[in-house]
C-alpha cells in the first residue's frame, strides 16, 4: 500500500483535492457561485487529510482578496491556508 510507504496509516486525501474544496467554499460564498471572479488561488498545504473527513472552510474578505483557511473537524487542525484573489467582488460575508 502506497501510504504505508510514505509513513501513513491509511490513504490520504489528494492536496489538490482539499484545495478544491476551499475554492469552491470561497465561490459560492464571496462569488455568488461565479468561478469567473476568481484571478488567482494561492494555497499552503499544512496537514494531511483523510477521506471521510468534514472540512470546513473560514474566511475573510480583504478587499479584493479572500483569505481562507481549512480545517479538519474530527481533529480540529488546519490543513490548508491561502487566498483568493478576485477580479470583482460583492461578497455574501
């Protein structure tokens, strides 16, 4: 098993998965659902993340960024953080 040999109990979640998933939190709460708004991602991987695991994403609106911030629930750990610039914003938060 792949996991094992890079020191895992179990299978990880893809990173770039995790990501889209914040992405996506970030467009249908700041973008009204319009992918078209975002510029750029930038993103930090900081944990692993099971599948299985909830996600929930924070975050807040710095002008025409939105700086975002991914935790894992059963664990209570940040997994990933970053921001989203944004081309136009009228934000939901």
């Amino acid at each position: 098993m792949i996991a094992n040999l890079a020191g895992f109990s179990r299978p990880i979640l893809h990173g770039l998965c995790t990501l889209g998933f914040a992405v996506r939190a970030v467009i249908k709460c700041c973008c009204g659902g319009q992918p078209s708004l975002v510029k750029s991602v930038l993103g930090r991987f900081l944990m692993h993340v099971y599948p299985g695991e909830t996600l929930m994403t924070e975050m807040w609106q710095s002008e025409t960024r939105i700086i975002y911030q991914t935790k894992v629930k059963e664990r209570e750990k940040v997994v990933l953080s970053g921001a989203v610039l944004l081309n136009h914003v009228s934000s939901a938060l």
